[in-house]
C-alpha cells in the first residue's frame, strides 16, 4: 500500500489531517443542526405564539362588537347611540384586520373556511345595523340573540380548528426538534468516535513505528547511549534481541566495533608491577594485566576473561597501570597452528599469561 511508504512524519500529518477534517465535519455538522433546531423552535415560539394570541384577539373583537350591538340595541339616546355605532364600526375593522391576518398565513382550506365564516358573521352583523336603521328593535334584537350567536359560534368553531392545528403543529414541531436532537447526537457521537479511533490509530501506528525504529523504547535508548557515552559497555545486552537496523542495534553495533578497535597498553608503572616483587596486582587482575600488550583488542580481552574483564581493565587504568593505545596494524609473529574455537584460544592465552 501507497501508505506503507510513507515517512513517520508524512504519516503523523496524514493522521492529524484526518482528526481536523473530522473535527471541522462535526463542527459544520453541529452549526447546521443548530441552525435547524433554532429555527424550529423560532417557530415553535415566535410564529404560533403570535398566530395564538391573533386568534383570541379575533375572538374578543367578535364578542366586543356582539356587546356593542346589545348595548345599541338597549341605546335610548341619540349621542349615547353615535357613540356605540363607533364603536361598533372600530371593532368591525379590527376584526376584518384580524381575519386578514389569520387568512395570510393559514392554509388554503383554513382560509376559505375562516373567510366564509367570518362572510356569514359580517352580513348578519350588517342586517343588524339595517334594522337598526329603521327602528326596527324587536327584529335586530331577535337577530342579536339568534342569528348572529349562531354566525359567531361557526366563527369560533373555525378559529377553536385553527388552534387545535396550530397546538397539533407545535407538538409536531417538538418532535421534529426532539429527533433532530436525537439525530445530532447520534452522529456526533459517531464522528466523535471515528475521531478519536484515527487518533488512537495513529499514535499507535507513530508509536509502533518509533519503537521499530530505535529497538525498545526512547528511554532505553538514551542511557545505552549514555552509558556508551560513560564508558559502560552493557555487555550483557545482545543484538540479536533487537530488530535489525534499530536505533538499539545500531548503538549495539557501535559498541561491537569499539571493542573491536579499543586496545589497552602497559604502562611503565604496569610493567613495573608485574616485574617488580611487590604484588601490586594479582590474580586474574594479574593475568589480565599479562596480556595487555597493545595489539590485543578488548573484545579478545572480554572473550577470554568474561564480561569482568572490562570493570578491571577500567580498574587498572585508575591506577595507571594501563592506557588506551592507537591501533596501527602492526603484523604479529606467526604462530603455531592451534584449534580456533574460542575455548581452546582462551585456555591458550590464559595459560600465557601464567
């Protein structure tokens, strides 16, 4: 896969890209969702409390101008009678006002059924005044009590349907809100999710890929290096135990090789102390002291006395017994043939320096 091919770093950004495109995804997902949610709930609130409060207004308007008449209809004074006429007249336009409304953002059925409605009432309301016209009381008193009731029943049927639908349609509108809600969370909670499994996947990925990378783990390798650094050799740790080409392999490596290349020399105070009758040194100090000559790498020095031949040599070049020496290839002797095992080649140098 192309994917495999890809650098640490070029993997980290494709990974972190992924996390902040599905981060501006839920982001942008959540801004719409809003949006919806706000605007169901601006209608909700807004659009039917306002259509509400126009139809109890429509009713009051009805029953104020069903009021006036009665109270024309008892007027035994011509001002007294001017003056409900008016306001007869201000409640008839607030009610053709109202009804304008409510037919403006009602459905069409809803609208024929209102404006027919409102036609009965306002014609009964103006046989009414004819009456009146001509005196006639005991008739626009028997239209008052009968007829108009009746228009202003059909009127109030009408406007209790539209308030049934505009409860039935807050209600629906709820739900829609409650779903979206639902809807919202769900896919948050999935984007969520996915999110966070890229960024799992990738910290995991860069992790196993810098652990593949140096061995073992970023600490390990820094006091390998560090103890290198110091001179401690971590014999005991092999390569073989770490991926090749590992940042662990390669200080392993390196360590190999400084084995192979590091040489010890006697000094003068070091010859002095194998010569001389005072043992500053013995034992296999001794032994190993013996075949410090220069030539001698210390990985030969570590095969044949193990791995304490190292904190030793570090001993006797405290004393000054030893000291690093520049290796020239300087061509030994020839000796006679012997086994080459390891074994046979230690017991040959340790019996030397006996």
């Amino acid at each position: 896969m192309a994917i495999l091919r890809l650098t640490m770093g070029q993997r980290l950004g494709l990974g972190f890209a992924a996390v902040i495109a599905l981060l501006a995804v839920i982001t942008g997902y959540s801004w719409h969702q809003m949006g919806e949610l706000e605007d169901q709930l601006r209608n909700v609130v807004v659009e039917n409390n306002r259509q509400l409060e126009t139809v109890h207004r429509l009713k009051e308007a009805i029953l104020a101008e069903e009021g006036y008449l009665l109270r024309l209809l008892l007027a035994d004074q011509p001002a007294k009678a001017q003056a409900l006429a008016r306001q007869v007249d201000a409640a008839h336009r607030s009610i053709a006002q109202l009804g304008q409304q409510l037919g403006g953002v009602e459905t069409a059925q809803a609208k024929a059924q209102l404006l027919q409605a409102l036609a009965g009432y306002n014609a009964e309301v103006m046989q009414i005044r004819d009456m009146l016209d001509i005196q006639d009381r005991y008739g626009a008193t028997t239209e008052v009590n009968i007829e108009l009731r009746q228009q202003r029943a059909g009127v109030f049927t009408v406007l209790d349907h539209m308030l049934a639908e505009r409860t039935a349609m807050a209600a629906h509108a709820v739900q829609q809100s409650t779903a979206s809600v639902a809807a919202a969370r769900y896919w948050l909670i999935l984007l969520g999710a996915a999110t966070a499994l890229i960024a799992l996947l990738t910290a995991w990925r860069s992790t196993r890929a810098v652990v593949r990378d140096i061995g073992l783990d970023l600490d390990a390798a820094v006091s390998l290096a560090a103890d290198l650094a110091a001179g401690r050799l971590r014999l005991a740790m092999r390569r073989n135990a770490f991926p090749a080409g590992s940042m662990m392999d390669s200080l392993l490596a390196m360590r190999d090789r400084m084995m192979d290349d590091w040489r010890y020399r006697k000094t003068v105070a070091g010859a002095a102390a194998i010569s001389g009758r005072d043992k500053l040194v013995d034992g296999r100090t001794r032994q190993l002291l013996v075949l410090v000559d220069g030539q001698r790498p210390l990985s030969t020095l570590i095969e044949v006395f193990g791995e304490t031949a190292w904190p030793q040599l570090r001993e006797l070049e405290a004393l000054g017994f030893i000291e690093r020496a520049e290796f020239a290839a300087v061509p030994l002797p020839p000796e006679p043939a012997r086994p080459h095992e390891p074994v046979h080649e230690a017991a040959g140098l340790v019996a030397e320096a006996v």
